[in-house]
C-alpha cells in the first residue's frame, strides 16, 4: 500500500509546482489533510484539484485556438448532433483540444470549447473535471497508465508498477525531469484477459500523431523495455508481448512469462467450432460493390 | 431542459388560473375534467393539479416531507434523497419530488421503511458535514440540523476521516463555507435558472465532487443574495453578517423594501438599535420570494453618516443644534418670504406620510411649488394610469409579447427582471427599444432612439404586426424616459403605439411605466408636482426645503436660496443645506409606500429612531407649528385619513386597484405640446445603465460599506480574477 508519507511526497510536490494563489498556509491545511487522510484520491484522475489554480503556463492570458485543420474537424464532429443539442459534441471536442494542446487542457482550451459550442464555461469545466481522461495540468509526452483493477493486480501489476517507478523515478502522477513520461494508474480497461497491462497515450505529435496503445502480457522487464524503446523514439510491439492475442498460450506468473500447452482434459473444445465464425479482423475489407445503378 | 419544460408547464398553470381568475371564473362549478388528480396521501384522498409530483401532493395534504434539494421555484434535481416516501405498488421507496402524481397513487410517509430509509440518507448526507453547528451562522435555522433531530442517528459508524473542501471566493455577499456542502444544486439552479448567470456549477466527482465556480470568479448577479436563503446548510452565509448574531436572538419585523420601486416585501431582523439583517418575505404577486443585493446588504448603511440631531450652518459649517433652534432658524429665514417664493422637492426615499404633511403644509404657506427629483416636475400626472405598472407584477406571468423602452430592469428592479427572465425563458419574445443591456436573456434589439418608434408605427412594420398579434402584449417605459426633457415627445409616440398595436384591450392594460425610485408612485398620486402657476414662475426661490432629496438637478436648488434639508443621511443634501432636520430610515418607521403597480405598503418599526430624530411627518407637523400654519393631524391615524382623502386607494393597503385607462384621449388632447417638443435621435437610456448606479442610488446605499465593496469587487478583481464582463 502507499503510505501517508508518499502521499504527501506526491502532494507536496505537486503544490510547489503550482503558482497558486492560495496562500501557504491554506495549502498546508489540505496537505495535511490529505495526509491524516492516509488515502488516495476518489478517483484516479491526474489532476489533485477540481478547481483551477493560477499557473505560469495556464492562466487568464494563456491562449488556445484550434488550427485550422482542427476547425474542420470541430465542424464535423458539431454536425453530428442537432443543432439544438450542439453541447452533444462537447466531449470529442474536449478530447481533441486535448490532443492539440499536448495532451492536457488548459483554461484557455476549456474556454474555448465553451465559445466554439456556444454553453457557459462552468458546464465545461463541470465535464472536464469529472471524466480522468481529460487532464487539467501538464502531461509528459508519454502518459503511462497502469491497469490497477482486481484481475491485472492478481496477475502481477504491482510489480508493473514498481518498475516503472524504479525505473523512471517517477511515481503516479508526476512526470520525469525530461519531459518524457507521465505516470499514472487507469481502472480496467477491459484487457484483463492479456493482464496485466498498461496503456500509453502518446500526445507528441498532436491530433495526427495521437495514440492510445494497450501493452499487454507484461513482465517487469516488458515494461521497461517498452519504455526504453519509446524514449528511444523506436516503435514497441503494441498488444500482448508474448502471444499473438489471447489464445491460451501461458500466462504472466510472478512477474515471467510461463508458456503452456493445455491439456486435452483443460480443454472443452475438441474438434474445429461449427459456425457461424467471425469475421476475420487482420483481413481488409474487400471493398463493397457499389450497388448497381437501378434501371 | 427539463427544468425548462417543468418551468413551461408551472408557467402554463399559473396562466390558466390568472385568466380564471381575471375572468371571474374560479366561482364556478368544476367541469368533468378539472385538470386534478386524486391520490391518496396516508389514507386522505387529497386532490392536486396534473402534473404536480408526490411531493406537493403530500403538501396539500397537509404532510410534511422532508427535503434539500427540492424547491418550488427552481428546476427538479431528485439528488439529496431525503424526500424518500413509499408508493404502492413500488418496490423501493421513492423520491416523492421527482415522481409525477398519477390518478389514484397510494403514498405512504410515515411506515417504518420510509423511516428507515430516510435515515439512511441522512447517515450519509453526514458522513462529509463537519461537526461545527456552534460556530456556523446558520445554527438553528438549518434544515439539515433540523432534520437530523428526526431521522439523525445518536452516533456515528463512520470511522473514517471526513473529506475537506477549499472555500471559495464569491464576492462581498456571500460566505463560503464549502465542506458544509451537501450537494443539493440549489445555489447552481437559482444562478442559472432564476439569476442567468451562469457561474456556478459541480467540479470532479464522487468524494472529490465540489460545488464552486472552478475559476476565482464573482457571483455578477444583482439577485446573488437569495442563494445565502436558498442553501438548506451554513455552505453559503452572509458574508458582511457573519459571526455578527445568532438568529433565536434576533426579532422580526415584517416590512417593505424601499431600493427600488418594486416594493418587495422583507423581513428586518434586529437585536437592540441594530438591524442585523434583511431577508425577503414571500409575496407572490410582488416579488415570490426573492430580494435584490442592495436590499439585502445596505441595511449597514444605517449606522454610518446618520443624522441624529439638528444641525445649523454657522461659521464654521453645520454645527449641532437643538429642535426648537432650528425650527427658529427655518421660521426665520421663511420669515419675510411670499409662498411663491418657497420650494420643496422630494427625494426617492420619501413615504407617503411625509409628502402629503409637507405638501399641506406648503399648500398653507401658499406655496404650489412642489417637485419630485430626477427632473419630472413637469410631468403631468393627471392621469394615473399615465405613470403606473398597469398590467400589475403578476400580470407580468400572462404577458406573452414584451417591449421595452428605455430601460434596464436587471439593475433598475432585479427582482422584476427575474420575473421577466422567467417569462423570456418559457417562450415570450422580449424586444427593446433604447439603449442595449445584457438583461441575462435574449432581447430583441429594435434600434436605441425614439425615431425608432416612428419606424415601429409606420404601416407594415413586421414587428408591429407580430406585437399586435400577441394576445397579452406589453410595453415597459423606462424611468430614464420620464426624466427625458423630450419625455412627452416619446411618450406621445409610445401611446401611439400601444393605440396602434391594441395593447389595451378587453381585460388586459398592457402599458407600464418601471419606476426607480420607491416614492415616486406616491408623490405622483398625491399630486406632489407644481401647480401651473408655479411652473409659469420664472423667480428662482429663495427657500428650498429637501425632503431627503439628495439627486435633485442644480436647477432645483438656486445658489443662494435658503436650504432646510429633512432626511437621515449626511449625503449632498445635507452637504447644502443650512439647517438639517433629521429623519428616520424605512427600517426606523411605520411609512407608506407605493410600488410602481400603485400597491401601497407600510413599512414597520423594526428598530428605535436615532437620537433626536423624529419620524418624517411629524417633523413637518411640528415645523407647521413653528411656521404659523398647524396641520390638522396629530396621529398616524389622522395622516392616513388625510392621504385617503387625497388619493383614496392609498387606504386599501396591499392592494392594487387598477387605474382606468384615460391614456388614449388624454395624449391625443396634449398632441400639440408634444409636437412642439422635438426628439432626438440619442439613445432613450435606462436612469441605471451601469452597475455601480445600482449598488449605490441613494442616500442609504451610498452610505453603504458593503454596496461599496460590490462596486470595486466588479469594477478591479483581485490580480489573477478576470473582471466582470465590462458592460454589467
Ligand atoms: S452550497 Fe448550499 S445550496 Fe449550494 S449545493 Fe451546497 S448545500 Fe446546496
Ligand atoms: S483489470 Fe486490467 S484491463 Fe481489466
Ligand atoms: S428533495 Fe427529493 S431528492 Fe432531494
């Protein structure tokens, strides 16, 4: 478990990043109270404070538009939804701010969805501030989010979790000196069967650059070679490192990968499945024939 | 959106049974379907209008349901789960506040799992709330202290540690206390639904959840006060009271607000001389249950820059004196003076009382000279329905098409504009004429001059025949306009209109003026203007006597005229004046005052005069005296038989009788002098077109600390809070 001491290690040094205008001694307080509290917080969000605080580089005077390739794509996503019901786009558009502004949102980025859908800024921030997908304060290139949900712990994610933080000196929500990685824990993100995992989304190269990568099948080891290879610049293999997908081929057990054949009497499928199969997904579509012209 | 369709669908009943009413039809029997449903609250059959929910069936019948988010006026939440109640046929209990009444629902309120449950909802709701009722201003008067007497437990399972919220910052007005939050939206709703602006709302979630603004921000509302009412916890508090008084201490004392001319109806709570604190009084035909800030927070103005005893100018500038010299010192400078050579001029806080005792008493004098500040002496005021709310503050709820012109009512009566607010959102169009302001709802902007009236009455105009083809139109006069020299100009052009586009029709005047100014109704009713000699008179006077006038022009008052001013403020008047005789303040006396539907109130004493000051009437009595002309009453009784015998509706109080309508003819008879009286193309501008008009109006709210505050907080932020909007 994560003890007090971490968790005012962590806050502290987060309140000292801040350019806040609450005074010391009312940051103190909450400190404190974060520490007595000897928890975490309700949700794993990246950001401590679901009120804005002044800083350097997001403030009254930060400034955000979108590009206008960006326009185009606001355009778009606000002509899914009717015209009454234009704050429908206002999460994609949120999330493409997000991509744009290397991965966080600032106030001007919030404001500026409020102008482009036309809704009082609180009903954003109200929007922001609830998703923990949506980070409020500056993010590496890298956000690393590790799996912490009951089946990737059973298989080991603790263990991810420590190398990560060995290894980039970094714990959940900070980021390392180099600007590379942020770190940070995700609930389950439906990959329990390759666990345990992490995902990382790479805000480098804007909204044309963006991923978001699930690594699966970890050991300690996989996990920083992963992000060796992305501090690298280089590619890792995304998915599970050990096997094609999910088929049962082994498992992660105390942090190694242990391949394994099932035995005949482990397996209930004998003979080839009878139909109807699914569509094979490596295969590209054949193109559809346009239906003929009516006559 | 859903707030809105519940909104409509009040809106659409309250309509219905105003035109019932209007049409004398609430006597009759009940048709086959009269719009109720039968349910059974209890075992009582209890019958409530459709479309009510659970909930206000069990107010009807008489049951009272707990509740903290729940409220009439704001928009469903369904959040706090406290109004739990058990429906037949409903697996679990239900939320009686956000459940519909259908025909024949059985409710039970008082079995065992509603107890239970309530007192489920209740453990929680206290998980996060701080043990700190000793020191929260909202001790004893808190629904969820209250409640917790009833459905709270004797002790806690809860061993973890309670979470922390940061306070945040709305303004001068309001006090935050946020870990008392309990999340039940109310202050969100009332700012985005009743005030429009849009501020507040809920950042994070779950444990971390927090209701504040997200960025440093003040509440820009001239209604924010209402949410301190609004909150059933101490999160939201008075900020210039706190600490100050603990409400068992304090008495009540119903009474009327004198800001503005709407009238609203307030309580003061006091402890000893002091007025702790104003909260509005529910009046549903004058301002529901909501109070303007300034009638709120000025109440500390009334113990700064009071006139407590007489003053004299002498060598040295005013210096104190008793009555009897300075009634000597105005019985000497009126002395060797002609009437003809006297004045008096009231200001905005005058009650009917005082005005009727000093227009007798200069009537006596042989004086006819009498005048109102902010320039409408020459208003004629023959006509009552010519300068009145004709079609009445609830009728404001019936109206579907309304045109302003000249006016702000966000600052001139923020309450009122709340109401307008409501209208606007449930469908009717509001356009204007003047000047534009940010009314915080969608007006139509038709152009700024008066020569945008003549567009409007030139044949085929679209918006002309769109307002006439409204059922129940109205048009709002602006007090800036009556204060206009080329007022009857625009007035003609105004009634032109309303002839034009039938605003006054069968059962329905649709012409209103919005007054600024608490006395003004009053001093026009009782004929407070200048007789026609005095207005032919070109000899400036050489006696001016102030009845708490202190906006009055410099033409009023000529530089070496002899000044008496009577009024409770040191504000400009008193600046001017050579013997000051003082007054009481609205909270200090029993005055009548009539809002601008021409509904007479009475204020009460709610605290002790100050000093040697005396109520305003019995001043003049007693000056008359002095002066050589004694007024023939002596009690409050005899003034009021007085000001029933000038203008008879002024006995009936809290009541509004509604004038006839004589306007028609009567602008048509003085067609000529307004054609002589050209108009300008200049904008027809509200009398408060910027906010610091409405936190500081007159004598009181300038002498305000708080009503100060506001103005800076809204005109410099704190370095890092971005100002108000620059316009409001
Ligand atoms: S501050 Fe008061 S009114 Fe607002 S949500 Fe909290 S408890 Fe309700
Ligand atoms: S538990 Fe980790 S992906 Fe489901
Ligand atoms: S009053 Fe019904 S849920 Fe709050």
């Amino acid at each position: 478990m994560r003890s007090a001491a971490q968790a005012l290690l962590r806050y502290s040094a987060l309140l000292s990043q801040q350019a806040s205008r609450t005074s010391a001694a009312a940051q103190a307080v909450q400190a404190a109270a974060c520490l007595s509290n000897q928890r975490w917080f309700a949700t794993n969000s990246h950001d401590i404070f679901n009120v804005h605080r002044h800083e350097a580089h997001n403030n009254w005077d930060t400034e955000f538009d979108f590009t206008d390739a960006n326009y185009e794509k606001v355009a778009e996503v606000i002509s899914r939804y009717p015209s009454n019901y234009k704050a429908s786009a206002l999460i994609p558009l949120l999330d493409l701010a997000q991509q744009q502004n290397d991965g966080w949102l600032s106030l001007a980025a919030m404001n500026r969805v409020a102008k482009v859908l036309d809704m009082p800024e609180i009903r954003v921030y109200e929007v922001a501030t609830f998703y923990t997908m949506f980070n409020r304060s500056k993010m590496g290139r890298y956000h690393v989010m590790v799996c912490g949900t009951t089946p990737c712990m059973l298989q080991g994610a603790k263990g991810i979790y420590k190398a990560l933080k060995e290894h980039l000196g970094i714990d959940y929500g900070q980021t390392t000196p180099d600007g590379m990685f942020t770190l940070g824990e995700m609930e389950c993100m439906g990959a329990c069967v390759n666990a345990p995992m992490i995902a990382v989304a790479d805000y480098g190269g804007g909204v044309e650059g963006f991923s978001y990568s699930y690594f699966e099948d970890l050991t300690p080891a996989d996990t920083v070679a992963i992000v060796d290879t992305l501090k690298k610049g280089g590619k890792p293999k995304i998915g599970s490192q050990h096997r094609s997908k999910a088929e049962p081929a082994g498992a992660v057990i105390g942090g190694k990968w242990v391949p394994s054949k099932p035995t005949p009497e482990q397996m209930t499928l004998m003979g080839e499945p009878p139909g109807p199969y699914c569509r094979n997904l490596d295969e590209v579509p054949a193109a559809q024939a346009p239906p003929a012209p009516p006559k | 959106m859903q707030g809105r369709s519940v909104a409509a669908a009040a809106r659409q009943l309250r309509r219905a049974s105003w035109l019932q009413a209007q049409r004398g039809l609430s006597a009759q029997p009940a048709p086959a379907d009269d719009g109720m449903v039968e349910v059974f609250v209890n075992g009582q059959a209890t019958k409530v209008a459709r479309g009510s929910n659970v909930l206000q069936a069990c107010d009807a019948a008489g049951v009272d349901i707990p509740r903290f988010c729940y409220h009439q006026r704001l928009s469903i939440a369904g959040n706090c789960r406290m109004c739990l109640v058990e429906v037949e046929k409903s697996p679990k209990p239900v939320a009686s506040c956000a459940m519909p009444a259908a025909p024949g629902m059985v409710i039970r309120t008082h079995t065992p799992l509603v107890k239970k449950a309530r007192e489920g909802v209740m453990e929680l709701l206290l998980i996060n709330h701080p043990l700190d009722c000793p020191i929260c201003d909202q001790g004893g008067e808190c629904d969820l202290q209250d409640q917790s007497m009833v459905f709270g437990s004797d002790r806690s399972r809860f061993t973890e540690v309670k979470r922390a919220v940061s306070d945040k910052n709305l303004g001068p007005l309001v006090k935050t206390v946020m870990t008392r939050c309990i999340h039940c939206t109310r202050c969100i709703r009332f700012a985005k639904e009743v005030a429009g602006t849009d501020d507040l709302g809920i950042t994070g979630r779950g444990r971390d959840a927090e209701v504040g603004t997200y960025v440093d921000k003040l509440l820009t509302s001239e209604l924010s006060g209402n949410v301190i009412d609004l909150c059933p916890v101490g999160a939201l508090t008075s900020k210039p009271a706190a600490f100050t008084y603990r409400n068992w201490e304090l008495k009540s004392t119903e009474s009327v607000d004198t800001s503005d001319a709407l009238g609203a109806n307030i309580r003061v709570d006091s402890r000893g001389v002091e007025v702790i604190r104003i909260v509005p009084r529910l009046n549903e035909d004058v301002n529901q249950e909501w109070i303007s800030d300034k009638a709120r927070f000025q109440y500390d103005a009334l113990r700064y820059q009071r006139l407590n005893v007489p003053y004299i100018k002498g060598e040295q500038g005013l210096q104190q004196a008793t009555w009897p010299d300075a009634f000597a010192a105005v019985a000497k400078a009126a002395g060797g003076l002609k009437g003809s050579e006297m004045r008096a001029v009231a200001g905005r806080l005058a009650d009917a009382e005082s005005l009727v005792a000093l227009k007798d008493l200069m009537n006596r004098l042989g004086c006819g000279d009498l005048r109102v500040e902010g320039g409408s002496s020459d208003f004629d005021a023959d006509v009552r329905s010519s300068y009145l709310f004709n079609s009445s503050v609830v009728g404001l709820d019936a109206a579907d098409a309304i045109l302003l012109v000249g006016c702000n009512p966000r600052l001139e009566a923020p309450v009122l504009n709340a109401r307008l607010r409501a209208a606007n959102l449930s469908g009717v169009p509001v356009a204007a004429v003047g000047e534009a302001y940010d009314l915080t709802y969608p007006v139509e902007q038709l152009g700024e001059g008066a020569d945008t009236l003549d567009k409007l009455l030139k044949n085929g105009s679209e918006y002309l025949k769109r307002f006439k083809g409204a059922s129940r139109p109205m048009v709002i006069v602006g007090a800036g306009v009556l204060q206009r020299a080329d007022r009857d100009a625009v007035l003609q052009k105004v009634h032109k209109l309303v002839e034009k586009a039938d605003v006054v029709r069968e059962g329905w005047n649709g012409f209103n003026v919005m007054h600024d100014a608490a006395a003004r109704v009053a001093a026009l009713d009782l004929g407070f203007l200048p007789s026609p000699r005095a207005r032919a008179a070109k000899a400036a006077p050489k006696l001016v006597y102030l009845l708490g006038a202190d906006d009055y022009s410099e033409a009023d008052v000529p530089a070496d005229a002899f000044v008496v001013y009577q009024g409770h403020h040191g504000d400009r008047g008193a600046a001017r004046a050579d013997v000051v005789l003082p007054g009481t303040a609205y909270t200090e006396k029993v005055g009548t005052y009539v809002n601008m539907e021409g509904r007479p109130q009475s204020t009460k004493t709610a605290t002790a005069s100050l000093g040697d000051a005396r109520d305003d009437w019995k001043v003049v009595r007693a000056l008359s005296e002095v002066l050589g002309a004694p007024l023939p009453y002596n009690s409050l009784e005899e003034v009021r038989r007085r000001l029933a015998d000038v203008a008879p509706h002024l006995g009936r109080r809290d009541a509004v009788e509604p004038p006839l309508w004589l306007n028609g003819e009567y602008f048509k008879a003085f067609a000529e002098k307004a054609r002589k009286a050209s108009t300008g193309g200049e904008p027809l501008a509200s009398s408060m077109p910027h906010f610091s008009a409405f936190y500081q109006t007159d004598s009181i709210s300038r002498a305000s600390k708080v009503m100060a505050k506001c103005i800076k907080a809204r005109q410099q932020p704190v370095p890092g809070v971005r100002a108000a909007s620059a316009g409001m």
